[in-house]
C-alpha cells in the first residue's frame, strides 16, 4: 500500500494500489462469477457424460471421449460447422463490398450524411427476433410482400416456398443478414474515410494515379485497419449467429439451416446431453477465441495500448 | 474531386435504391400492425387499406403483452444502471493506472463480451435454477450486465483516455481525494460518453434474445421473448405480432438515431471514432 500520495507529478501513479483495487473489484468479481465461473463449469462437464435425458450419466469423467465422438463420427456437428463458415464468407464478404460500395458513394456524392445514414441505420438497430419475424413475415409463400414481387419480376417460381425449399433457406438467410448488416460496413468505413488525410491523395494525383490507382494503391492500404476490424466484428458476429435463424427456421427444413450455434442449442438444451453438449459449445467459443486475437492484434497495437485506428 | 452531374445522379438513384431497400421492410412492418386480417392476407400486397387500431389493445391488453413490455424496460434499465456502475470504474483505472498484465485483462475483457452466448447458457441456466433465480428479471439482469460491462468498460476507457491527465491531477492540487476526483471531476466531464455508452447497453439489452430466452421463458420473458410465442404453424395473427414488433422496435430507432454520432464508437469497442 503506497503512502498518502499529494502531488500528481507526471509519471506518478495517480492512485495508490487501495482505491484501484476498490474500481476494479466490482468488475472482476462479476465477470470471475458469471463468465469465468461458467466457463470453466462448460469445460469441465466437457470432459465427462453429463446428460439430464440419461439419469445413469451423472457426470462421470471419461477424459477425451466427447471430443473423439465430435472429431470422428459426429457428422451432423462437420456439416453444420461447415454451413455456418459458409454463412460467414457469403454473408460477410457480400456485407463488405456492398457496405464499401456504398461508403465510398455518400462520400463522394452526399455532403450531408445525416439523413441517409439515419435511415440506412435501422435495419441494424431492430432486435434480431424482429428481423426474423418481419422476414418471416415478408417471405410467406401465399402473401408475403416480397414473395409477391419476386414472382413478379420472375426471380422466384410460382410454386416456390422459401422457407420449405432447401435449396433457397440459406440464401435467403445470407441475404437478410446482408440486408441487417451491410448498413454497418457503410457506417464504420465511412467514419474512417472521413478520417482520412487528404495528403496523400494530393501527391497522387500530383504523381498522375487516376482514381483506380489511387484507390488501389492509396486508399485501400491506408483503410486497412478499418477493414480488418469491420471483417473481423462482423465475421465473430456472423459466427455466433442464432437469433434470425432459430425465429426463421429453427434450423430447417432437417437440418439445411442448421448453424453451429443452433445445433449446440439442440445438443443442450433438446437432447440435455449436457457433457457433449459442452464439448460443441467448446468448439464454438475456441474459434471465436482465435478470431478475436486476430481482432485484438490486427486493430490493437498491444505493447502501448495505442489505438492504431482513429 | 468534382464528380460530374450524370456521375451524380447515378450516384443518387443507387443510394435511394439503397435507402428504399433499408427501409420498405420495415415500413411494411408498420403498416401491417395496422392492417385488418383480411388486408394482411390479401395476395395482393396492400399499400392502401383503411387503417385499424385494434391489433395493439388486441395484444396487449387481450393476451396481456403488456406485462411484457414492462419487464424489457426493466431488464435493460438495470442492467444498463449496472454495467455502467461497475464498469465506468474500472473503465477509469484502465485508463490512467499501468499496471503489469494490463493489456492481458482489457483483451480478457473483450474476449468476455464475444464469447458466444451458447456456450455459457448451460452452466448460467444451471446456476440460476440452483439459486431459484431462474425465470426472473434477476437472472437476465445479471446476464446482461456481464455481457455489456465489457463494452462500457472498452468504450469508457476511450472517453476517459481523450481527458487530459492534468485535469485529475489538477483536481487532486485542490485537495480532492482520487476518488473525489474522479468522481467530481472526470465522470462529469465524460458525462456524453457516458450517455452514448447508456444508451448503447439499452439497446443491446433490449434487443438481446438467447439468454432472455433461456434464463426467463415465462414470468420474467422481456418482449423480444414473447414475439415468438405469438407465431403458430397454422393461423398465424400477423397484425398482432407486427403490433409487439413495432413496440419492441420502434423506441430503439428513435434512441439510436439520437446518439448516431457515438454509435460507430460504440459498435467498433471503441476502435472507431467518428
């Protein structure tokens, strides 16, 4: 415990260990009960044969076991890992060249942005259950608003379901992410377009580089933190989607739409086959884990804690 | 950089295309929480019909939604009061006090508030049907503040950092304690930031649906719970559930726009300042 501290010199600790400890306490405990506590729980029953359906599985340890079932003969959890990083490509790679199209147009051509970003913003800001519901809602097959228009125009067969059609759910669930979404790319690579420095621009076009070059050669690397963060925020996301799917689809027709966080909810909490349950949400929470490294070190500079974007 | 008039209006058609596209579902969204069966069945899409009122009082009052929309506010009023209650502080020592292991715990921090929520549903859901919590706004409460305190604890840390050092220290010349300081002088001055990152864990409270879900399926279910409830296979009443739609939407549209200047800031943990 350091001494009463008067002055607030540079380079001094401007609190002394006690009232620091007392800021940090709070949070510390709260996130040790409720994250940390948890997750060393869904780590360890992922070690053992925990089921609710099964009263002889009490919890018994059985090593590496749930991990071999899931590597080697849980086709279901390949099938629906592969689908959700499916998901994740299409959907964020259509969101990011549609949000920076659309970026790089209100840059050039609206000088007050105000109005169109406010309105661009609201299908980010309604709660994804609603998303799926008004989806739902727009894509019923005898009088959804937009089933009827893309029969008209011809993009959609007479007699096709999309919601029963296995071949239409998951594009058609990209695209209603793409619809909620493409909004955030515009907005986040827009404030750092806004950001910009005009130099470099000037010396290009000094240097004669027209504007695909300029673009390519200029633009693109000095944005190049601010997409790593967009593709990386939205791909995590992307990632743990569950919401829009389990309201649209519940993961249907079988099991066409089942991403992997809609199949570790059926694990848990439909079969309460609770020890491979975890060993799946493992998985789950390991992959994120990775991609918010890569997150943390391609947009954080960590030795000094300095913001490379701004 | 002086685009031409037929560039520009290309320009313009393709962003109100844009815009068009943003917006429609949501008006539709709209106009069919006011819309009779037979107009929201209607195989013919309706713009024009001759409005009813009777979707909301048929939900809210009929089949007691109500109730619903009572426990939403209270869920992401609280749970809002709490994260920014226990994470401002810390968001504060971040930002001023090095201390070995720093940058190990704000990335722990980050890592908390990406973690999927389906893989610590189970041993939350245990917990709290443990402690007899489950099925109430308690338990929901807790979740989302865990959830959020992340985020007020990576978006405050920003706020705090852009207020110069020489403020706490000049505060502390006066006489006030490090306490007093931060709490006199510092918190007022990151009194927007603080508003923005408020109202950033209201919305995502609000919007928030899997631990809702799991942790509170009937007395404590906020509205983004209840909306499901509302959508059968058969005879679907699609008036009302757009009603419980617009109400769980519509005051998060308006809230957002308000603070659209901080949500960037916000939504990128603080990476992004516009």
């Amino acid at each position: 415990m350091q001494g009463v501290d008067t002055g607030g010199t540079r380079g001094r600790l401007l609190f002394d260990r006690g009232t620091a400890w007392f800021l940090l306490a709070p949070a510390a405990v709260l996130v040790v009960i409720f994250l940390v506590g948890p997750f060393y729980y869904m780590t360890w029953t992922a070690f053992t044969d925990l089921s609710f359906a099964n009263p002889d599985q009490h919890g018994a340890f059985i090593g590496f076991d749930n991990f071999r079932r899931l590597m080697r003969e849980d086709d279901i959890f390949w099938s629906s890992f592969g689908r959700t990083l499916h998901f994740v490509v299409a959907s964020v790679g259509l969101e990011f060249v549609l949000g920076f199209a659309l970026a790089l147009l209100i840059h050039r051509s609206v000088r007050s942005t105000r109005v169109v970003l406010t309105l661009l913003l609201i299908p980010m800001m309604l709660a994804p259950v609603a998303v799926g519901l008004l989806w739902k809602l727009l894509l019923q097959g005898d009088f959804g608003m937009v089933t009827h228009y893309l029969r008209s125009v011809g993009l959609l067969a007479r007699d096709a379901a999309i919601f029963s059609d296995p071949s239409l759910v998951m594009p058609a669930i990209v695209a209603i992410d793409v619809w909620q979404w493409t909004p955030f790319v515009t907005l986040v690579v827009l404030a750092g377009l806004m950001s910009l420095p005009r130099e470099p621009f000037e010396a290009a076009t000094m240097d004669g580089a027209g504007p695909w070059r300029q673009f390519v050669d200029v633009l693109l690397p000095l944005m190049r933190p601010i997409i790593a963060l967009v593709l990386l925020l939205r791909g995590i996301d992307a990632f743990k989607e569950f919401d829009k799917v389990f309201i649209l689809t519940g993961g249907g027709p079988g099991t066409v739409s089942e991403l992997l966080s809609i199949y570790a909810y059926r694990v848990n909490f439909k079969n309460w086959d609770i020890g491979y349950g975890a060993a799946v949400a493992f998985m789950v929470y390991l992959v994120v884990v990775i991609l918010c490294s890569i997150f943390y070190k391609a947009v954080y500079w960590k030795p000094s804690g300095e913001r490379v974007a701004a | 950089m002086t685009p031409g008039t037929a560039w520009r209006r290309i320009a313009w058609a393709v962003l109100a295309v844009a815009v068009v596209i943003a917006v429609t579902p949501y008006v539709w969204l709209l106009l069919t929480s006011f819309k009779t069966r037979v107009d929201i069945l209607s195989p013919e899409p309706t713009w024009r019909f001759a409005p009813t009122w009777a979707n909301y009082p048929a939900v809210f009052i009929g089949k007691e939604y109500l109730p619903l929309l009572w426990n939403s506010l209270l869920i992401a009023g609280f749970s809002t009061l709490l994260s920014l209650a226990i994470g401002a502080p810390a968001a504060y020592v971040f930002a001023r006090e090095r201390f070995p292991g720093r940058e190990d715990l704000f990335f722990f921090f980050l890592t908390t508030r990406m973690a999927p929520p389906i893989s610590i549903a189970v041993p939350l859901f245990l917990f709290f049907t443990a402690t007899g919590m489950i099925d109430t706004l308690h338990a929901v409460i807790i979740a989302h503040t865990s959830f959020n305190l992340s985020l007020v604890v990576w978006m405050m840390r920003g706020f705090f950092a852009d207020i110069p050092r020489e403020i706490d220290e000049a505060a502390q010349m006066d006489g006030r304690s490090r306490l007093g300081a931060f709490l006199g002088v510092v918190l007022p001055l990151a009194a927007p930031g603080l508003a923005a990152t408020a109202v950033l864990c209201f919305i995502l409270s609000w919007n928030e649906f899997l631990y809702a879900f799991l942790l509170a399926a009937f007395e404590g279910r906020p509205l983004t719970v209840g909306i499901p409830g509302l959508v059968t296979p058969h005879g679907t009443l699609w008036g009302q559930v757009a009603a419980v739609a617009v109400v769980a939407t519509l005051p998060i549209v308006v809230f957002a726009m308000l603070v659209q200047r901080h949500l960037v800031r916000g939504l990128t943990f603080g990476a992004v300042k516009a």
